[in-house]
C-alpha cells in the first residue's frame, strides 16, 4: 500500500507540475525549495543520538499555533535541537520572521521514501511533532522505521476530512497505527480520529494551542501612522482579514452598504495569500473606490473614498488593535473559514461567516458565550458591521467577551508539552 501511495503521489505531482511552474515563473519560489524539498537540507547534520525534535507546520496557522509549544518544549528539555519546517512559502515566511527558539528551518520533503530518509538522516530526531492534521504516511511509516516517536499535536479532523479520509480508511488506519500519541483539540477531533483507526489508548483530549498562541500585538509606530485613527481623519475602522477568492467582491458591495449608514467609515482588507495581492486593487476601483496599498501608503495619506490593502506581512495581528470591528475572511464563501483568535486577544467585535467549519468548535463556543456574531451573507455582513460601528458600548462588551473568553481557555500547551516529555523519558 505505501508502494500504491508513493506511485500515486508521484504521478499527482508529474500532473501538478505545469501549474506549480507556471504560477510561480516569475517569482521562481518553487524552483529556489527544490532542493530542500527533495531531501538535500541546507543545515549541518545534528550531533547523533542528541535526541533532536522535528516540528511540522504546513502554513501560517500551523506555525502560529507551533510558536508557544516550540519556546515550552526549549524551557522544558532544554538540550534538545528543535527544527521546525513548513510546506507553504508564507508559513515559512512567518516563521523566519516570529519564530524563536529553533536550530533550523527548512522546507518539509515531499512525502516520497529517499527526500524523507534524507531528512531524518540530516535531523536524527527522537521525535516528529505533526502539528494539526498533518498524516504523511510515508513520513510517519520511515520515521517509525528508524525508532522515532511520532506524535500529532492540536489535532484536529474537520467533518469534511472525515469524510473524505473515510474513503481511504483501510489504508489510513494503518498509517495512524505507526503514530504513538494523538493530542486532540477537543473531544469532536478525538472520535474522528479513533473511528479513522487511531489506536482509541494513544488519544487524548488537550485543548487547542492557539488559545495560547493567541496574544495582543501592539501595532508598530510606524503602522499607527498609516493606518491609525489619526490616518484616516478619525473614521471607524472595519478589517476584513483572510480574505479568500471571490469574497473581496462581496466585502466591498457590504462596504458600500455600510457607508450609506456610517458615511465616514474606513476599509482595510487583507487576503488571505500574498500572491493575491495584485488581484484585490481591480475590485477595489470596480467597486467604485481608490485602492491604497499599505506597502506604499505615506503616513497620513488615508483620505474618504480610498480602500486600503494591507500587503505586507506579518502585520494582521498589529491591524486588529486599530479596527472597530473584524470580520475573519473565508467564510462568506465555502472555505471553511480562518482563526477568529487574534482579534479576541485584540478584544475587537468579531464577526464571521456561515462557513466555520475548519474552526467549527471555537466558532460554536464563542458564538453560545455572545463572542461573536455570525452572519450568513454579504447583506447580513453589512447589517452587522454598521449596527456595531454606530453602537460603542455593544462594540466593547462583545470584544470584552471574546477576550475573557480566550484567556480562560488557555493551557493546553502545558499540557501537550507534559504528554511529550513523557513520550520521550
């Protein structure tokens, strides 16, 4: 079956390849990990039997998530390399830029037998950390081959991988079998992944590090210029961040929606991906406004009628301590929706999507705790955003309720960082 897979994968790549090709020409940022991805490290081999571990975080989440557990894990086993890699260039850009703490950060091999044998033999680990839902059987099966501990961490299955995971059960249920521990989210997560085959004695229940992940970024001085209240004439602030494809269009006729009620109100958007950058400014002027972009934007230079781009990274967080009010992208459109965390440490008013299902637990909880508002379309959307923009005293208690709310459910790093220590005695 892993014989099957690897064939399978290979021939999914040969297919992908044009489009990888073509959409990364210009920037060449595929061809620039080639190397790393098949294997070849740029890192000097660890010492042998130092007992090294090996994080993986696909993207930004991930990382973001993996941030306190990789300062617990140096505080706690203090002579153990911790290495840290990312599949998506944006995760790996994130964690150059915010990640402390580790002996190295690569880019993850693709999932073929030699690049991950090439990989453990550069990491020597004594063991692999799958953050969130990262099942790479050939990872997991070569790492368990060489007497390394595997471990999932803040797992979690959505329904809808649940589904598409239970066509390929059989075969799953053996790569789950060669994990020694599952730190589940919530209990929702833990059946899934006992009814996928997870040995039921090696899962457990944890909580979701991203509560602890989540913490208030002051903005920097220099945002504050560009995108503070004295920026833009004193104008309340609505952020639309994470957004995905074909939402922006959906944000913008909302904004227009606003203004007809708070006429001086102020946008600034986000997407999700950086490569999206370029696409948002057409919507913006086919929507019947100026697009700004933050990476060009001179202090003070936010006038009526203009829409800004935030197109730098990293600077999401600082932005959600500037806005009245946060609408988290990727759940006007079925995307499975985006981490409402960093507005709660902000304690902004939150509002989300009908399409939660990727954070459909917290989503739930902060939604029967009245931490959030969930809209189920663009009208509703603009509804909502100006009822709060008009209502100050709604604005703070709903804020104020996201952000206790956050705090009383931190902690699950402590735990998952004592169930690993035990895993490595």
């Amino acid at each position: 079956m892993y014989h099957l897979y690897s064939i399978l994968l290979a021939l999914g790549f040969v297919l992908a390849l044009p489009f990888y090709w073509w959409k990364g020409r210009s920037t060449g940022k595929y061809l620039r990990t080639f190397r790393e991805r098949m294997g070849a490290l740029a890192l000097a081999p660890a010492p042998r039997g130092a007992g090294s571990f090996w994080v993986h975080a696909v993207s930004v989440g991930e990382v973001l998530a993996a941030r306190p557990l990789v300062a617990a894990l140096r505080e706690r086993l203090p002579g153990r390399r911790v290495y840290l890699s990312t599949i998506t260039t944006t995760g790996h850009a994130i964690a150059v830029k915010s990640l402390r703490g580790t002996d190295g950060l690569f880019f993850a091999p693709f999932d073929w037998p030699r690049p991950v044998r090439a990989a453990l033999d550069t990491l020597d680990p004594s063991l692999l950390i799958l953050v969130e839902t990262e099942i790479w059987p050939n990872l997991i099966h070569e790492a368990r081959r060489r007497g390394t501990r595997v471990a999932v961490v803040n797992g979690r299955i959505s329904p809808r991988s649940f589904s598409r995971y239970g066509l390929v059960r059989g075969f799953l249920g053996r790569v789950l079998g060669e994990v020694d521990l599952f730190l589940m989210q919530g209990e929702a997560h833990a059946e899934r992944i006992r009814a996928l085959g997870a040995p039921a004695g090696r899962v457990e229940v944890t909580g979701n590090l991203k509560f602890d992940a989540a913490v208030a970024m002051p903005p920097s001085a220099a945002l504050v210029a560009r995108l503070g209240a004295a920026a833009r004439q004193g104008r309340p602030l609505w952020l639309a961040g994470s957004t995905a494809p074909g939402e922006e269009e959906l944000v913008l006729a909302a904004f227009r929606r606003v203004r007809d009620r708070v006429p001086d109100a102020a946008l600034l958007i986000v997407p999700r991906h950086p490569e999206r950058f370029d696409a948002v400014p057409p919507l913006v002027a086919a929507a019947g406004f100026r697009c700004l972009r933050r990476s060009t934007l001179e202090a003070g230079g936010w006038g009526d009628e203009e829409v800004v781009l935030l197109d730098t990274m990293g600077e999401l967080a600082q932005a959600c301590a500037l806005a009245e009010v946060v609408f988290v992208g990727g759940s006007l459109v079925p995307m499975g929706g985006h981490n409402v965390l960093e507005p709660a440490a902000a304690g902004r008013p939150i509002v989300v999507g009908p399409h939660m299902e990727n954070f459909q637990e917290i989503a739930d909880q902060f939604r029967s705790e009245g931490a959030l508002l969930q809209v189920g379309n663009a009208d509703e959307l603009a509804i909502a955003v100006a009822e709060l923009l008009v209502d100050p005293p709604r604005r703070q208690a709903l804020g104020a309720r996201a952000r206790a709310l956050l705090e009383s459910n931190r902690g699950a790093v402590q735990r998952t960082v004592d169930a690993l220590a035990a895993l490595v005695a």
